[in-house]
C-alpha cells in the first residue's frame, strides 16, 4: 500500500545525487555500497538505486543550466510543497529549485539561511523507506554554525512541533538537536560548520550516512574507482564509520558494525 507525504509531513523520506555523469556514479557506488540500478519513471536522466532488490537512494544527471554542486540531498516529506517553500522564503532562505511537478508528487530545492542545501517532497513516497531501518540511510546530520537558530528554521518550515501523528518531533540533546519520528531517531543538528571558508567539508551541509556491511572494504573500493577518504575512521562502541567523496566530489559517509570478539 502506497503511503503519502502527509502522513509522515516532517520526515527525512529520501535521499538523492545529482550528478554530472550519471553513468560514471552509476559505476562507482555500484562497486562502493554495492548497489544496482534501475531506470526510473522520470525517464534516462535518473536512476533509482537499489540493495537486494529494495529502493535506496536516487542519482539523476545535472542539467548543465543549473548551477548546483554535485552533492548527496535529503529530502523532507511535506503536505504542501507551495506552503513549504512560502516557509523558506519567509525565513530568509533560499528556493534554488521549484516547486515542481515531479513524477507522482511535487518537488523543491533550497539552501537554509546558512547554506546548507536541502530538499522537500509532497506526494507518493517510497514504501517501507525510513532512515536507520533495513537498506535506506543509517543516519542524516546537519553539521551548522549555529545549532539553536538551525533547528528553530527547520521545526518551522517542516512543522516539527506540530504534534500531530506521524510528525516528527525533535528535542535538545546536550550540544545538538536531535528529530525523532516515533520511536526512531532518524537525524542530528550539529555544531562545528564554518560558514565561508574554503574547505567545503566545514561547511553547513547535511551529511548523508549510509550502511556498509564492511568499513575497509568500502573504503578500497573508493579508491579503486577515482574516490578518497577525507576523515579518519571514527568510532564508538556499536560502529565505524569515515567520511568518503566519490570522483565529482560528492561527500558522503559510509557506517558500519563495531567489530566484537
């Protein structure tokens, strides 16, 4: 059974890439997270990407007009994809894109007042898809300049507080802002980001986690297809995790089991 946006309105409901050469990302996060591919209804210039048989993320080819760097995407499930965007603007944000009519929904684009890009979805979304369950994306983290004025711009454009069911929900935690939908944690507000300096990794953005079954394994297939490793591994007591970029630049981390003995 199919479910719609606004049944989850607030909820990370995927993730994308937009990429410059959608075969040559095709290839490598096919040898990286061992996916496959296939077309979608949008036609040949987008691809969903699948790991054993389920839907996982999308890459889509960048149109040459649009002026955006290749980068992995969250997208946010909403009602009303034109109230959303009035939300942003409101709010002294950006609309880099839309909304559109985008397959079975409506779709938008936007950087936050820090800069940090995301994206925003009203219609079908894809069955049984939710961060941190089965084969979607084990984690999404904003890392922001200013964690308070951050989550106070979110929970306002995407209702977090709203209390209705299925909304999410976030709560201070310590330093960071963490958003729950039910009973799962599914994203972070962090701080750490520096906004205009030269190394894009300090930059506002979300960061897009995924799952691996094996941490060094994914990173010598990153070398091995034009990629690289721009963190050290970072652990904890549960799991392992390092920070990629695919050939275009494209940052993304991948997370996997802690080793026991």
């Amino acid at each position: 059974m199919s479910t719609s946006s606004d049944e989850i309105a607030g909820a990370p409901c995927w993730v994308s890439l937009m990429a410059r050469d959608l075969a040559a990302a095709q290839h490598f996060y096919a040898g990286v997270l061992g996916w496959r591919f296939r077309a979608s209804s949008l036609g040949d210039s987008f691809s969903v990407a699948l790991r054993e048989g389920m839907p996982v993320a999308g890459i889509g080819a960048l149109a040459e007009r649009l002026d955006l760097p290749v980068a992995w995407t969250p997208y946010f499930a909403v009602a009303d994809a034109d109230v959303t965007a009035a939300r942003i603007r409101e709010r002294g944000a950006t609309m880099a894109v839309g909304p559109l009519a985008f397959g079975t929904g409506r779709a938008g684009l936007a950087a936050d007042p820090a800069g940090a890009v995301f994206g925003f979805w009203q219609g079908t979304v894809v069955p049984d898809w939710s961060v941190g369950r089965g084969r979607a994306s084990a984690w999404l983290e904003l890392h922001t300049r200013d964690v308070f004025e951050a989550s106070i711009f979110y929970g306002e454009v995407f209702d977090w507080a709203g209390g209705d069911a299925g909304c999410c929900v976030a709560s201070y935690e310590h330093d960071h802002v963490v958003l729950r939908h039910g009973h799962d944690t599914v994203a972070r507000i962090s701080g750490g980001a520096v906004d205009a300096v030269p190394d894009p990794s300090i930059r506002p953005r979300w960061h897009v986690h995924f799952p691996v079954p094996d941490l060094e394994e994914a990173i010598e297939a990153t070398y091995a297809r034009g990629g690289g490793a721009v963190s050290p591994v970072g652990t904890s007591t549960t799991s392992r995790w390092v920070d990629l970029t695919d050939p275009e630049g494209a940052r993304f981390t991948v997370v996997a089991p802690q080793d026991t003995f």
